[in-house]
C-alpha cells in the first residue's frame, strides 16, 4: 500500500473547495483531506487554531497540505479511510502545480480538453452527430447545511455541457445575445453598470429569458451551458419512466460566470436573516455528444444526449448511483415550446405534458428560424443544439438507454480506458478539466472519491 501523504496546517488562502473530512479514528485534528494551495512539507507542530475551523469544529480543507508520505509504521496508525482520501489528496496536489496562482489560461483549458471518440460498431447511417464536448454534473446541498449525506440533503442537480465543436457547423454556435438573461446581468455588473442601465438592461426588465442573436466559434472561445434539472436527478437509463423536466439557467463565454453560479455564497432574508448557500459539490466528468437519429419507420426523428464518464474512474459512487448518473447514458431530449398553442381549455396553462414550468418572463425568447421549428407542436426535438444556447429553454430528458452502443451503434470513448491501470487513471484524474476549471469554488471529493460529504 502507497503511504499516505501527511497534511501540513498553513493560513487560510484559496483553495478546490471548502470540503472537510473527520477522520474516523484519530485525536489528530490536522488528517483531513486538502484541497488548497502547495505549501513546502513539514511535520505540524500545532492543530489548527479557531479561524482555520468550520462552524461544526471540523478542520478546513483550505488550510491543509500533503505532500510527504508517513512512515509505514505511522502510517498504518490510521483508518482505511484516510489512505483513500490521502491518495485524492494526490491528485489534488498534482493538478494544482498545472495553475498558478488560481488563474487559468482559457486557451490552455480550450486546447487541454479532450471530447473523447466515438467508435461506430454498426453500419447506421441514420445517426448523426450534430455536436460534441464535455459533460459535467454538480449537486448542491440545502441551504445552511455543511454536509450531503444523501439525496434528501440535496437541494439542486446542474448539468454543465461546454461544446468543443458543433460537427456540421464548422465548428460555430449561435447563442443568445451577451446582453441578456443572466449573462448580461452579470457582464454589467462586471463593467460597474448595475442591473438598471436602460437600453438592454430595461428590455432586460420585460423579458428575463435569453433573447437575440450571437455567434460563436466554439474552437476559439468557451461557451458553457448550466442546466438546472427539476427533480436533482436524472432519470433513470435503465427504465422507461416519465420524462424529467430541467431548464437552462445560464449560458455564457466566461467561466467566472459558472463559477459565481457553484460557489458558496450567504445572502439575506428579510424572515430568516443571514442564510448560507453552500458550495456545489462536483458528481461527474466526462464527454458527451448530441446526436439527430433517424430510425425510420413511424418513428420520428429526434434528439439524444448520449454521454460516458471519466471520473470516477472505478464506476458509479454512493451520491452517483442515487443520483442516477450511471458511467454511460442516452436520453431523449424535447425542447419545450415557449410560445405553445393554446391548451383547448384545459386549465394549468402548462403548454401540455403537465409540466408548469418556468413563468413566461423566464422563458427563452428565441429567434424566428428556432420559433420555427416548433410549427404548431408543444415540444420539439433539440434540432439544432443551438436551442440549448438561450436561458430560459426548458427540456424534457427521457430515459433511452444506459447502454449507447446496443441502442445506436455508437461506442464513446474517453480520455480514461476501463482497463487501464488505476495509476494511469489517477494520473488522467490529476488532468481532470472539471478540476481545473471549477476545482477552486467546488467541492470535488465526491467526484474523485465516489463517496457523500
């Protein structure tokens, strides 16, 4: 057995996280797992003083380092539990020496991003791909809560997809206008313009949702969707069951933008006071693709999200399996109309399908040639994946399948084999893109460990 690295107290800084662990056994309070900065090796000579400390006691993760093994008799004084956390601990330590000082170079996260392959294992024709990148999954806990132990302590599920090309489209998206919805909220709060600045902030005021018209190479700028879904699950691959309802909360070319939508925040009420959002915790990375199938038939054309995961690397985890992001998946996706036809007296005002959702000033306002596609219907196919670019697009996920290959004849493969050997693996791991990007406002011990808080 590797011998575990010994954490190192040092003063608070920026860290991947706010993640705490308490070890099972052991009057040492120092043996948690880090995620913060690379601090030189020495032996403690002190436990961490109050301010290094979480509210419940705990011991910060962002005020710990490990970089020097333990002497094997030391080592074997602690539980089983912490070797495995020691070893994350590594991971950690190695993708942190990639970045300097938390400021990451977009075109080397561009360029560093793998999408992955996809191996055709039947002759099929009548599946296309329309756009490819990567996929990943967060959770959230409950407000004021320091720890999620279970699906109960959950209070959101994210999805964010960051298209690395859209095949067919040399390689440009089109997307809302940078001035609405909540990306251009927070780009005039970024140039000091407040919320209310007239002109596109009080065509802001009418409508919430994501409107106008912007291209993007996507090979050349990041474009990255949050995608809220409504259950904080996905539905299950393996069952047939009634569609999942999600929407599109954020769609933006900054990173900092995804970032201010994970991290931890406290905010006030005028009933409760001060309330604490905790830090989203990250679940799932990998590659995905969005696919347009044909089957042929009296089938209809439609739209799948077919993804594989890369970490964790040994298959799906506690919040992972309850979470039903399994190791590969493809859904169905349906666009929900935001303009639908009336409902013939029906009362709920839902626009069909009994999913209320988002209230009209939320919704997106898309552009006439997406408008289109939905002709007189209620839902459509998510063709083009452009309707995905726009805040306020609701979504329907549908289980198809948690094996792509046997259901379209399409293998995906990641940056991670499954036979390859767990150092080679840690050593993809300590690479992860999800960490690098969102490692230092996201909690990333459940991705890497498959375990709750």
């Amino acid at each position: 057995m590797e011998a575990p690295y010994e954490p190192v107290a040092h003063p608070p800084g920026p860290g991947l996280g706010s993640s705490v662990f308490q070890p099972e056994t052991s009057d040492d309070p120092t043996i948690v797992l880090l995620s913060g900065s690379t601090t030189k090796a020495r032996r403690p000579e002190a436990g961490p003083d109050a301010s290094s400390r979480t509210p419940s006691g705990h011991v910060r993760a962002d005020v710990c380092t490990t970089t020097r093994p333990f002497s094997p008799r030391r080592a074997a004084a602690y539980p089983p539990r912490f070797h495995q956390l020691a070893s994350i601990n590594r991971i950690l330590h190695h993708c942190r020496q990639d970045a300097s000082n938390n400021e990451l170079s977009v075109k080397r996260i561009l360029s560093a991003m793998g999408q992955g392959k996809e191996v055709q294992t039947r002759a099929d024709p009548k599946v296309e791909i329309q756009e490819k990148g990567d996929i990943f999954f967060f959770y959230r806990p409950k407000v004021d809560k320091d720890e999620a132990h279970g699906p109960d302590d959950v209070q959101r599920m994210y999805i964010v997809l960051r298209p690395d090309s859209a095949a067919a489209r040399a390689a440009v998206e089109e997307k809302q206008a940078p001035s609405s919805g909540k990306e251009g909220s927070k780009r005039r709060r970024r140039d000091g313009e407040g919320d209310q600045g007239g002109g596109a902030s009080e065509e802001q005021g009418h409508h919430q949702g994501g409107h106008g018209k912007e291209e993007v190479n996507v090979e050349e700028r990041p474009l990255l969707r949050l995608v809220v879904m409504g259950k904080k699950s996905l539905p299950d691959p393996a069952k047939h069951s009634r569609p999942y309802w999600g929407y599109v909360e954020l769609v933006t070319t900054n990173v900092d933008d995804i970032k201010d939508a994970l991290k931890e925040e406290e905010y006030s009420t005028a009933t409760r006071g001060k309330r604490r959002r905790p830090a989203a915790r990250a679940l799932g990375e990998g590659v995905y693709r969005i696919l347009k199938h044909e089957p042929g038939g009296r089938r209809a054309a439609h739209t799948h999200l077919v993804y594989k995961l890369e970490l964790p690397t040994r298959g799906d985890g506690e919040p992972q399996e309850a979470m039903n992001v399994e190791p590969e998946a493809s859904f169905l996706v349906q666009v929900k109309n935001p303009n639908p036809p009336p409902t013939g007296g029906r009362r709920g005002g839902d626009g069909g399908g009994g999913f209320r959702g988002l209230q009209s000033k939320r919704r997106a306002a898309f552009p006439e040639h997406l408008q289109g596609v939905f002709g007189g219907r209620r839902y459509a196919a998510a063709d083009p994946p452009d309707m995905l670019n726009y805040e306020g697009c609701e979504l329907l996920l549908i289980a198809a399948s948690d094996d792509v290959e046997e259901e379209l004849g399409l293998e995906l493969e990641g940056e991670v084999g499954e036979e390859e050997e767990v150092e080679e693996q840690q050593r993809v791991a300590g690479c992860s893109d999800l960490v690098k990007m969102f490692g230092e406002v996201a909690d990333v011990k459940p991705l890497l460990s498959g375990s709750w808080d």
